[in-house]
C-alpha cells in the first residue's frame, strides 16, 4: 500500500484524484488531505479517507476544523507553515495540485525532502522553475507532470531520450472564443470565458485557457520539465481536445498520446507510474470523433502565448512576474471590474514597468511575486477609475 499525500484535496484535481484513490481499492492509504478554506469539505474527506493529518491554509479556521473532526484521531493543523510541514512528512507521492503561487512553498518543500512529487500546480515551475527542477536534482525527486498536456509528452518520452527529439508540440483547445473577432472579445462576460468547450475546471484555469495564457504558461513548464531548448517546442490549436501533446524524433517519427478530455487519465497516469491503472474515463471512440482539426495559435487576437515565450526566453524573474500579474488580472475579470482583453494588456504592463533581479531563492520569488501584485493591482485600479 502506497502513502499519498494530497495538497488542494477540495478542488478539481483533488477530487479527480481522490475519485481513483476510491475505485483502486487497497492501492493506497491518504495520509495528508489539505484545502485552502472549505473546512466542511476537508473534514467530510477526512472522515472518508482517514488521513494522519488535515491541514486548512486558512489559519483562522483551524479551531472550525478541529471541532469537525473531534474524536477521530486526525491530527489538524493550520497556515502556511503547517503546509510545508505537512509536505516533509513520509510519502510515496506527494500530489500537488494547490492552485495559485500558495504551492510553491509546500511543492518545494516535498522536492526538497526528496519525494515524488505529481505536479499539477502550475505556478512551481513557472515561477520557480529553475529552483524547483535543482531542488529535484539535489534530492533525486521524481517530478510527473499531471497537466494533460505534459504528462501526454512524459508519456511519449517513456523509452526515448531528450536529446533524440527534434520537436515537441503542446497542443491548445483554442478556448471558448478560439472563432471569435477581436471585438467581440471587448464585450465577452465571465460566464462566457469559464464555459470552456472541452475540459471540467476552475474558473481561474478556464479564464486562463480563454485567453491562451494557460498555453504560454504550461510552454514555461515544459521548457523546464523537457529540455530540448526553447526553440523546439511549438503550439498547435486541436479544437477537439483528443491529441494532448506530440513529441517528434529526430529520425523523423512523431509519437501523440490520445484520450479524452478527462484529468482522471493523466492523474492515473501519475498515480501508477511506471505502471497503469484503470480509470472510469470515457474510451477513445475515434469513429465517432470523426476528425481531428489543427491550426496554428493566431498571436495577434490572443498574444499572452507570445508574452510568455518572451519571459521564459529573457528567464530570471520575468515568469514570476508575468505570473503575479495573470492572477491579479484574471481576479479582476472574473470580479466583472475589467474586460477580458485588459487581462493580457494588464500583464504586459507589468512587465514593461519593472525589470526585478534574477530571483536566487524561493524568497525572492515570494518578493517579485508581491511587488508585481501591487503594480499589477495599480494598473487594474487606474482602468476601474479611467
């Protein structure tokens, strides 16, 4: 029996993953569920699962969820410190799928420790890449990548070598306005841009995939999880969602990993590695699909790809920077205070403003990420009041 710990157990990746944790039985044994605030969630999965420790971010709920699990035997715990804590403990896999910059410290912290680390908290790599792939490197972690779309070229590279790829491809849905002009894009809601065509998310994920920034940020990650140079990876918009990425060898031969448009499949492919395991995930019906469509990503109506191929190409800490500013825009948006395409414009503002030093340690990562929070804020507010 494998020792799981989860980190971000109530959002979607969480419980994607608990969802297999269930249907595999004996398999494994949950012995650290997190959340940010949801302390009802929290307990009522801790009830279920039994873990040796449940930990809420939010230090001001800590004596709610202590009284929720009164009696059980579950150890509680609260705050930033209790987190990184919590992903020192033994593990087998530590499973990181905390949304937002939140992750950094406890995914570090894991890598540190040495443990395998299931990657889907974005922000790590693209924000502290270079520190966290050294950390790994230091303490002979195993990083699997759960984003579909780098466990689809983590799955391709399984008996390959890096230096043997000539490209690799990360494929795009192109999002709910992938057809629409750049006008119409002016006037979009919220409730439009989180209606993502394909995919199950969080709204904060399906803004991003709206905007393509999910795209350019996930090009970061896999410059730092795959490299074969900056040069050699590229994007091509898949509209069905059926080829998650594809990996081209230098004799030629491109390999695609398939399947639907379920984060159950890379989550399990996590999970067993270096085996399988079954899932309830819909099979591939290529018959019924009927095509596959491919275009090449138009930069012009939805630049953030080229603005993030830009910060990874300059590195230091323009990810971080371009990061802070995403989320602060994409909150913004999503509060209805500016519109879809202040988002991008937003971000390249900060960028344009500032030029922070080259970040040497996770606490400098935590200080461009703040500062570029208030200027990305600044700007926001002088919109709001223009």
């Amino acid at each position: 029996m494998r020792r799981l710990s989860l980190f971000g157990a109530t959002g979607s990746v969480g419980r994607s993953t608990l969802d297999l944790i269930r249907r595999d039985g004996d398999g494994w044994r949950v012995t650290v569920l997190t959340a940010n605030s949801d302390v009802a969630e929290l307990a009522k999965l801790a009830r279920e699962f039994r873990p040796d420790l449940a930990v809420i971010a939010d230090a001001a709920r800590h004596a709610e969820l202590k009284a929720a699990l009164a009696g059980t035997g579950i150890e509680t715990a609260a705050g930033a410190e209790a987190l990184v804590a919590a992903a020192r403990l033994p593990a087998d896999l530590v499973m990181a799928a905390i949304v937002g910059s939140a992750g950094l410290a406890p995914t570090m912290a894991a890598l540190e420790a040495g443990r395998d680390v299931a990657l889907a908290n974005k922000e790590a790599l693209v924000s502290a890449g270079d520190l966290m792939m050294a950390a790994a490197r230091r303490s002979g972690s195993t990083i699997l990548p759960v984003d579909s779309e780098h466990n689809a070229i983590f799955q391709c590279l399984a008996g390959g070598r890096v230096d043997q790829v000539r490209r690799i491809t990360l494929t795009a849905s192109g999002g709910p306005f992938r057809t629409l002009g750049a006008e119409a894009m002016a006037h979009v809601t919220p409730a439009q841009a989180v209606a993502h065509p394909n995919w199950s998310m969080g709204a904060k994920i399906s803004v991003d995939s709206a905007t393509m920034m999910n795209k350019g940020l996930e090009l970061i990650e896999a410059h730092h999880l795959f490299p074969v140079g900056l040069d050699r990876i590229g994007i091509l918009v898949h509209p069905q969602s059926v080829i998650h990425s594809m990996v081209e060898y230098v004799d030629c031969s491109t390999l695609a990993q398939l399947g639907s448009p379920d984060m159950r499949i890379p989550i399990a492919s996590a999970l067993a590695w270096p085996q399988r395991m079954a899932t309830p995930c819909a099979p591939l019906d290529l018959a019924a699909i009927g095509r596959l469509d491919f275009e090449a990503p138009d930069e012009t109506r939805f630049p953030a790809t080229a603005l993030c191929r830009a910060a990874i190409a300059e590195g230091g800490a323009r990810p971080a920077q371009l990061n802070a500013a995403n989320e602060v825009a994409v909150a913004a948006f999503l509060a209805g205070r500016i519109s879809f395409p202040a988002i991008v414009d937003t971000v390249r503002r900060v960028i344009d403003a500032e030029a922070p030093a080259a970040p040497a340690s996770l606490q400098d990562i935590f200080s461009v990420d703040a500062t570029s929070r208030r200027t990305a804020q600044h700007f926001v507010d002088q919109l709001i009041h223009a």
